[in-house]
C-alpha cells in the first residue's frame, strides 16, 4: 500500500507542477473552458510511467532488490486512485441522473473515460513498473547494526508535542491572511477558513 501510494503521490504530483507551469507559461488558459481539465487529464495519463517506475522502485527498495510481485505493484498504482476518483464519479453522476439534473456526465463520456484509463493509463503505469524492475534497487550507504539500541521513555506526550509545535505556525498564518482578506473583501466575513478547519 505504502509503495502504491507514493508512486501515485508522485502522480498526482507531477501532474500538478505540471499543469501550473504550463498554466503559468500561458499554453493552458483557464478562459478557454475545459483546456486546463483536458491538460490535467493528459498529463495524468502520461505521468502514469512515472507512478509505475516509483512505485515499483520502491517495491524493489523494500525488498531488498526481490523481482517476485512487480507486476502486480503496477497494476495497483494503476487503479488505486483513479478506482476510488471513479468510483466517486459514478456514485455522484447517478445522484445527478436520478434527479434529472443536466450537469449529469453523459454515458458515452464514461465509456471514453473507462477508455483512457485501461488503454493509455495502465499500460503505461506497467510500461514504468518494467523499467522499475529493471532499474537496480536503491541501496542505502548504511549499515545496519544487529544489537538494538535502547529507545528513551519521552518525557512529554506526543499531542502535546505536536499541538505546541502546530498552534503557533497556524495562528500567525490564520491571522495575517485573515487580514489580508479581510481587506481584499472589504470586511465582509470570509469563510475559506472554517471550511479548512472542517
């Protein structure tokens, strides 16, 4: 799962800088309707090499540089995410179509969409899960010693080590864009906040 997940972390990663760039660079306006979800789609897609080869680099990694279950990595960084993404679609579309709404996906869009996905998406996460079969593993420049060492009790709770640490960072950043909204907006009540909190 770890392995899986971080190949799709990278992704799902490499296909937001992607797409900022190129939105940045003015290849992809956000006036022109659907090009920058068209954009994120492709390079999704494409960007399905690189889920395969870390997630399986990983896997090697782990391993200790075994071959046995590759493919099988592959095929799970190539329907994890994009399973639970469609299975959410899917759930959501049908809440649209029972109440009739038009801003429901048409079938053929599903069926286009079932499409990229097994036709371009998993072969390519399996293209990159062969080339991360075929890389060597990482090896790490340590060397592990077979008498463990002793863990000291902590002397503070862990919450309470990472609420003192988080509390402070989160209340200057709360307050200064609160600020400086407040002032975009004109003192009208800005609630981006609580929907974060939430």
């Amino acid at each position: 799962l770890l392995c899986v997940m971080v190949g799709d972390g990278v992704q799902i990663l490499g296909m937001a800088l992607v797409t900022i760039l190129f939105a940045a660079l003015g290849f992809m306006s956000p006036a022109s309707r659907g090009a920058l979800l068209t954009g994120m789609l492709f390079f999704y897609l494409v960007l399905g090499v690189a889920a395969g080869y870390v997630a399986v680099r990983l896997w090697r990694t782990i391993g200790c540089g075994d071959l046995k279950g590759w493919v099988g990595i592959s095929w799970k960084a190539s329907c994890f995410f994009p399973g639970i993404a469609f299975l959410i679609l899917t759930t959501l579309n049908f809440l649209l179509w029972g109440s009739g709404s038009t801003g429901a996906i048409p079938f053929s869009l599903f069926v286009v969409l079932i499409l990229l996905w097994f036709c371009i998406s998993v072969p390519l996460t399996l293209f990159g899960g062969y080339l991360g079969a075929k890389a060597p593993h990482i090896e790490y420049p340590v060397r592990t010693n077979q008498i463990p060492r002793e863990i000291p009790s902590q002397k503070y709770p862990s919450w309470l080590l990472v609420v003192g640490a988080g509390t402070l960072p989160f209340g200057t950043l709360f307050i200064e864009l609160f600020f400086i909204m407040s002032s975009l907006w004109m003192g009208r009540v800005y609630y981006v906040f609580g929907f974060l909190l939430l």
